[in-house]
C-alpha cells in the first residue's frame, strides 16, 4: 500500500504543472522561397518545405519534454516571397515580441534581417548559410550558427582525406561565387592539415543534359578531357550549384574518387546516418515529413532544441536567461551525433562533428583519430578562436 501510495503521489507531482497555465515559448521561423534546381536524374527530388520541416519536429520536441514542466512551444512561420524583405519580416516578429528567430536564409537576406529594426533584441539562428565571413568580420554578438560553416565541411572532408593518405588533390572549381567560396575553403584546408593541390582548375565545360538521348555521350568526351592531367590521389569538386560534379563519377580519365561538394561528401546531416540513435530521429522526421532530414532540417531542428533545451534546464521561460544558457560554457545539446553539442564563444558556431557520406552508407565522422586539440578536437574543425576575425 505504502508502494502505490508513493508511485501516485509520483505521478500526482510529475502532472501538477500540467495544470496551471502552462508557459508559452514562441519561436519565429523565417524561410524564403527557392526555384526548384535543375533536376539530374530521375531520382532527384526537390523539397518546398527544405528546414521547415526540421524546425516543425524540433517544436514537437520541445513540447514532448516541456509539458512536464508546464512549458509550451509554438512554431510562428514566415517564408518569403521573392520580392519580400527580410526586414520586414523581423520587424513584424519584432512587433509581436518574439525573442527567437530561426533564419532558414541565405546569406544576403541574412544580413538584411540581423539589420531591421528589432533584430538586435531577438537571438538569431543560421540554420542556412555556410558562409565563412558571417563567422568572422560580418559575426553579429545576437546570431548563432546551427548549419556548419565551409571551413567547417572542408576541414571534416580534409581530415578523412590525410587519414586515408589521399593526400594529392585534383581541385576541379565550378564559375559561381559560392562554388569559389567552396574552393576557398578546400585549399586552406589542405594547407592547414598537409595536403596538396597538384592541379587546381575552373570547370570550363557547358556538358549537355545528362538525361538527354545522347547527353551521356557529350558528358564522356568532355570529363575525358576536362580530367586529362597529371596524376593524383582524389578529385575535390567545388561545385555547390551542383552543374556538373554529379556527372565525374566513373567518366574521369583516370580511376580516382571524387569526393567535396559530390561523390563522397562533408555535411552536418545526411540521409544515411543511423549512428548514434539517429535512426529514431530519422523515422520520426520520416513520418512527420514523407520524405529524408536533410542538412537545413536537421540544422533548424538544433536550433529550435536549443531553446527547447535550455528552457528546460532552466525551468525557465525567461527569453534573456534562455539566451544566456544557450551561450554558456554549462549548454549541451544531445543532436544523435555521439556527444553533446555547444556553441564557441568567439563566432557563435555551433560545434559539431561533421558526416562523411557517400550515396548509401555513412562512410566517417569528423574529428578523424589523431586529430587533437587543447579544448576539443570538435575545435579543429572551422576557425578556431587564435584566428578568428570575429570581434563580437
């Protein structure tokens, strides 16, 4: 009797805040529209809901664990329209008196967001752009990044690659901006941990449509020729528009990987994990979803657990203590990658270690063995504080 009168007073005390009102957390999603790319193969699929989706399940996780303190989260969304500002976007969250805002944008709307009116009371988190200067000269005291940097990719790919011995790159670079932020990337990773770049060239072909009736024969001749060069380990691809990189593989003049932005690539998520309990985070997305977590799910996911989390640590709603913990050497957040995830003082980026992928099967995890630090070994992957131009 003493049992079951102990086990409901348990039970009795665990439900008591869900009677009182519970605590409400909003939380601000701001997206924007993208055109859907160029479709490759028959296999390829375009997700309109791309962090949307990731941001939807971190709120239902949120609530999951809130609802024993008396702690609700709600999801407020915004996607923009093409012609839509950032800004005014911020300035309506502003207005509402939202504290947290997952940007789910890309670099320049970023930027215009961190700059409305408002935005320099509310915490910020990337949950898109992987540009290296928002980690440096452009950082902002009020933004935190959940999506890995280029630094951060190219350093988790460079690792695998030293650890392998494939230690002589083929760089082979695509025309945009963002494709040569990539290869920016890529060579100083290979500087920073012993590779070299024996040939380093633009991608000059204009392949025909590889799902044409004689795409296949055009995309032969021309890789054959664009790859003629002198031996080496690894073709690294920059090529984040995604023109050309998918269409090296097993037509390069000689049998080499290809790993970067295609073939075997670096990224924060991927489809293919089931480590480290991923799996039950993969079927729940699943289900939410229909379809695979990609990187910007899984990186606007983290961003709303981290209020989640630390709302919950707290037993507080307070927006600025919430901000504070988030910041705090005492954060860890669980992100189903084999330990717990912080964010760095000096850029606010989260550390996190980065996948290694193929097409099917999770190849590594990056920090490779061997690979230490004086802090973390997460701390070798992106810049590190002794070379930060960041000044919060």
């Amino acid at each position: 009797m003493r049992l079951a009168l102990a086990v409901l007073a348990l039970l009795l005390f665990v439900a008591a805040p869900g009677l009182a009102e519970p605590q409400t957390v909003v939380i601000g999603y701001l997206g924007q529209s993208r055109k859907p790319p160029l479709q490759l193969g028959p296999l390829d699929q375009f997700a309109t809901d791309d962090g949307l989706q990731g941001a939807r399940l971190g709120i239902a996780d949120d609530n999951t664990t809130g609802r024993f303190l008396g702690q609700h989260f709600r999801l407020e969304e915004r996607v923009l329209k093409p012609a839509e500002a950032a800004s005014d976007a911020i300035g309506q969250f502003a207005g509402a008196g939202l504290a947290f805002v997952v940007a789910d944008l890309d670099a320049v709307p970023l930027t215009q967001a961190l700059a409305a009116p408002g935005a320099e009371k509310m915490l910020l988190f990337n949950s898109r752009a992987t540009d290296d200067a928002l980690r440096q000269q452009d950082c902002r005291k009020n933004l935190l990044h959940t999506i890995p940097s280029r630094a951060m990719l190219a350093d988790g790919l460079a690792q695998y690659l030293v650890w392998k011995r494939w230690q002589r790159w083929f760089l082979l670079v695509g025309t945009h901006s963002a494709d040569q932020a990539m290869a920016a990337a890529f060579r100083r990773a290979a500087q920073r941990f012993g590779a070299e770049i024996t040939v380093d060239q633009p991608w000059t072909f204009r392949p025909a449509n590889g799902r044409a009736d004689t795409g296949h024969v055009t995309l032969q001749s021309e890789i054959q020729a664009a790859t003629q060069v002198a031996d080496y380990d690894v073709l690294v691809v920059a090529d984040e528009a995604d023109e050309f990189g998918a269409y090296l593989d097993d037509r390069t003049a000689l049998p080499r990987p290809v790993a970067g932005t295609q073939g075997l690539v670096a990224a924060g998520w991927s489809a293919v994990t089931e480590e480290w309990g991923a799996t039950q985070l993969q079927d729940r997305f699943r289900k939410q979803a229909g379809r695979w977590m990609t990187p910007s799910d899984y990186a606007a996911w983290l961003a709303v657990r981290s209020v989640g989390e630390a709302a919950t640590r707290l037993r507080s709603v307070d927006p600025s203590a919430i901000a504070g913990y988030v910041r705090g050497d005492d954060f860890l957040l669980p992100g189903f990658k084999g330990q717990g995830l912080n964010f760095r003082p000096w850029d606010g980026q989260l550390r996190q270690p980065i996948l290694i992928a193929g097409p099917r099967l999770l190849v590594s995890a990056s920090p490779q063995p061997g690979f230490l630090h004086q802090r973390t070994p997460l701390d070798t992957l992106g810049i590190d504080l002794e070379e930060s131009a960041c000044r919060f």
